[in-house]
C-alpha cells in the first residue's frame, strides 16, 4: 500500500472519530449521526479493500457496488435534514428507490459485479446527483436572509468537499482512463494527484466543517 | 495528435476548466451571500426604524388627541360652570345688601373669573388645533404666559431671524416636545427662571430651552435602561429624530439644563 494511501486512510479515520466526537458534543445531533455512518461506511469499505488489495492482489471494484448506492442514500439522508423546501425533500427522498435501480440494474446486467470492474454507473448517475444535493443546499443558503455567515455552518465546507470531490472526481477518472491506455507509468505517477488528492480535500473540508462547528 | 492524447488533453481540460469554475462559484458564493446578508441587514434596521417612527406617530397622535379632548371638556364643561357660578354670583351680589358678604362674593366672583381665565388658558396649551391657528411662537409664548402668571416663575422667550412655518405637524411635535421640557424643568428641577430662544436661520431651525433648575447626571441617566428620566429624555430625542430633528441636552447638577433641538429646513422651492 502507497504511503500517500496511508494517509488517506488516516485522515478517513480522523474524520469518522471527528464526527464521532461532534456527535457525542452536540447531544446526538442528525448532521452527526448520518456523518458518523457515512464515514464510518467509509472507513469499512476502504478497510476491507485495501486489506483484500494486499492479501489476494485482486481486482476489488466489485465493493463499490455496495459502496456507492449506501453512500448515496447517506449523502441523501444527510441533506434530507437542510432542504427548506418540501418539494425538494420529496424529490430527494424519491431519487433514492430510482438511484437504487439504476445501482440494481447496472450491476446485475451492465457492468458485471463479481467481474472486478468498476461500477461506472456510480459517475454517470451517482456524481453528478452528488453534486446536485450540495448545490441545492447552497442555493437554499443563500435564499436564507437570516444566514449572518455560511462560513460557521458545517455543512458549508462539508458541501463545498463534496461538491468539488464528485464534480472533479468523474473527470479526473476518465483522465486516468486515458493515461492508462498511453503511458502506464504516467498514469500511476499521477494517481496520486487525480484519485488521492481530491479525496485528501474533501475529508479536510469535512473535518473543517466539523471543527468549525459554531453554535 | 493521437486520439489517446486527443482524449488526455480534452480530459485535463475538462478538468481544469470545472476545478476553476467551481473555485470561482464558491468565491462568488461567499462574496454574494455577504453582500446579501449585509443588504438584508440594512433592509431590516429601516424597517425598525420605519416600524419605531410609526408607533411613535401613532403615540404622538393620540397624546394629542387626548389632550384636545381634555381641552374641549375643560372648555365646555368646566369651564360653563364656572361660567354660570360667576352669573349667580353678580346676581347674588346684587341681591345682597350687606357690605360684608358683598366683598366676600366679589372677592369670590375675582377668584372664579381666574379660574375661568386660568381654564381657558390651560384649554389652548391643551389643544392642538390652537398651534395650527395661531403658530408655534404664538401658541409657545402662550404657554410661558399661562406659566408666569402663576407668579411663581418667570419665564422669557426670545426669537432670532425671520419666523416661517415648519408644518402643522413638525410644529405640533416641537410644541409638544417643549411642554414636556418646560413641564420637566418645573416638576422634577424645581426651576423657577426658564428662557426660551428660537432661531429661524434660513437652512436651520433651532429652539433652546434653559432652566435654572437642580440639573442632573445627564450621562448616569442615559446609561441607566430602566431608568424612568432615561425612557423620558429618550422618548424626546425621539420625538425630535421623528422630525427630522436632533435633540441635545446639557445638565450638571445645581447648575441647570438645556435642551435644544434643531431641525434642518428646506425652504420651499429648494
């Protein structure tokens, strides 16, 4: 496992015993509990991939098929508790059965769960609705009139991450995509800085968000 | 170039186009939604102060209201009695043949006609429609009289410039306002010399009103909320802001007070 790994997985553990903390701190507040699953899922996942990664050195994308439709319905719950508008929530809460059976269908019929490969329609369908929750919920923000500063609010920076995280993410695999098929060592030069980075940003945006808690 | 490279260059462009666009679209955010927020701000103070003006419109007029109604039943009411207390009175005076009892009732009949004298006085200081009528320096030089002629105070007003008008309602608040402070400097000062002076300069109109009386702890007051002298002087200074005026005192203690108000004024075709 590559050191810059090692530090990813750190900071995905510092984040889960952030919201932990916060979740212990803010007397069991919702924003904390769902972050606390989400990144505690987190933490399980990357666990259980990087240990299979080293133990059986085989291809272990089928894990995110279970991964992202559980981290989407988290991400959906999570801003389920900040949309104002009721129309929104029930849009939200209804993206959730449909996501579900794209996730179903995709890896049943499409991409072939137990092949290794990735589930490629977690960014087609799951990134960019990843990014919309976040962009919603900062355009509620800024209607808000009575919001002093977004800064204080933990679930600006925890948008902010995710939305830079999901938008770049999509591009920057496909960039990957296309390294791999010209340079292979290119290609795992800049993983680093395609896959790890953004990763890097988003779990320091969170523990920001987290930390900057003001009530 | 390469389709491979082609597709590596678009990519990378891709994605430096979105990282910049979506660094500038929270910068934009963040300047926006502080820009809002300090607009909301103001929006909301002008609304308070809008709201503040209104209640104090609203007081102001039903303050005057009640003093002309009280004015009005002074005059008709009280003020017909003793009318008719004074007719039975000379009746009686006639009728009576004893010299004794004929210059009690007339001392009587004196007593009544200041009584009468004294209400009708105290019915123009009450009515509003009276400053309206007869404008503010009249209807304020009114009320030093009726003060004076208590023989217990004396009172002096002096004027500088050419008098013009300030509108019934700006007049009506000011007339108010200087009741309150004379009223003020007669209850609470113990003073017994008050001078008046109003200034109509062309862009400025200014009205001071000095007494000689105890004075008091201008700042302790004002620094204390709940203090009653406090709510009093604000609501003053509120009544002036009202107008468009501002009202500054001066008080030391054993050494008396000033009021004075000024009020911008824009002459009429400015």
């Amino acid at each position: 496992m590559a050191f810059s790994q090692y530090i990813y997985l750190s900071l995905l553990i510092l984040c889960f015993f952030i919201s932990l903390s916060q979740y212990v701190k803010y007397g069991q507040a919702y924003t904390y509990k769902v972050l606390f699953f989400l990144l505690g899922f987190g933490v399980f996942t990357e666990v259980i991939q990087f240990y299979m990664q080293e133990t059986s050195n085989k291809n272990v994308g089928f894990i995110y098929h279970f991964y992202n439709p559980i981290e989407y319905i988290l991400y959906a719950f999570l801003y389920l508790d900040f949309y104002i508008s009721t129309k929104a929530k029930k849009t939200l809460l209804w993206s959730i059965p449909i996501y579900l059976i794209f996730a179903i269908l995709g890896s049943l019929f499409v991409y072939g769960i137990l092949d290794g490969k990735k589930d490629a329609h977690n960014h087609i369908i799951g990134d960019p609705l990843k990014v919309i929750l976040p962009l919603y919920y900062l355009y509620e923000l800024y209607n808000d009139d009575s919001q002093e500063s977004v800064i204080i609010l933990p679930m600006f920076w925890i948008s902010v991450g995710t939305m830079f995280f999901f938008s770049l993410v999509a591009v920057f695999m496909s960039i990957r995509v296309e390294l791999s098929s010209l340079d292979k060592e290119l290609e795992r030069t800049l993983h680093f800085w395609l896959n790890t980075v953004p990763n890097y940003v988003m779990y320091i945006m969170y523990s920001i968000g987290m930390l900057w808690h003001r009530q | 170039m390469a389709p491979s490279i082609e597709h590596l260059v678009l990519a990378i462009s891709i994605g430096a186009f979105l990282f910049l666009l979506l660094t500038s679209f929270i910068v934009i955010f963040l300047l926006l939604q502080k820009r809002k927020y300090q607009a909301n701000q103001k929006k909301t103070a002008a609304m308070q102060a809008a709201f503040q003006q209104e209640i104090l419109q609203t007081q102001l007029e039903v303050q005057n209201l009640t003093m002309q109604q009280l004015g009005r039943e002074l005059h008709d009411n009280i003020g017909q009695l003793l009318s008719v207390l004074r007719l039975n009175l000379n009746v009686l005076e006639e009728t009576v043949e004893d010299e004794g009892t004929r210059g009690q009732i007339a001392e009587s009949n004196q007593i009544v006609e200041q009584t009468i004298a004294d209400v009708r006085a105290l019915t123009k200081s009450l009515d509003g429609d009276f400053v309206k009528d007869f404008g503010f320096i009249d209807s304020l030089s009114h009320e030093l009289q009726r003060i004076r002629k208590t023989r217990r105070y004396q009172t002096e007003i002096t004027t500088s410039g050419t008098p013009y008008s300030l509108g019934y309602q700006h007049e009506i608040v000011l007339f108010r306002i200087a009741q309150e402070v004379i009223n003020n400097a007669l209850k609470h000062a113990a003073a017994t010399t008050l001078h008046v002076s109003v200034g109509y300069e062309p862009t400025n109109f200014g009205i001071t009103i000095k007494d000689n009386g105890k004075g008091f702890d201008y700042e302790g007051i004002m620094r204390n909320e709940l203090s009653k002298s406090g709510a009093g002087l604000r609501n003053i200074q509120r009544r002036a802001e009202l107008i468009g005026g501002k009202c500054v005192v001066e008080s030391k203690i054993n050494e008396g007070t000033t009021v004075c108000i000024k009020i911008e004024h824009f002459p009429v075709g400015n």
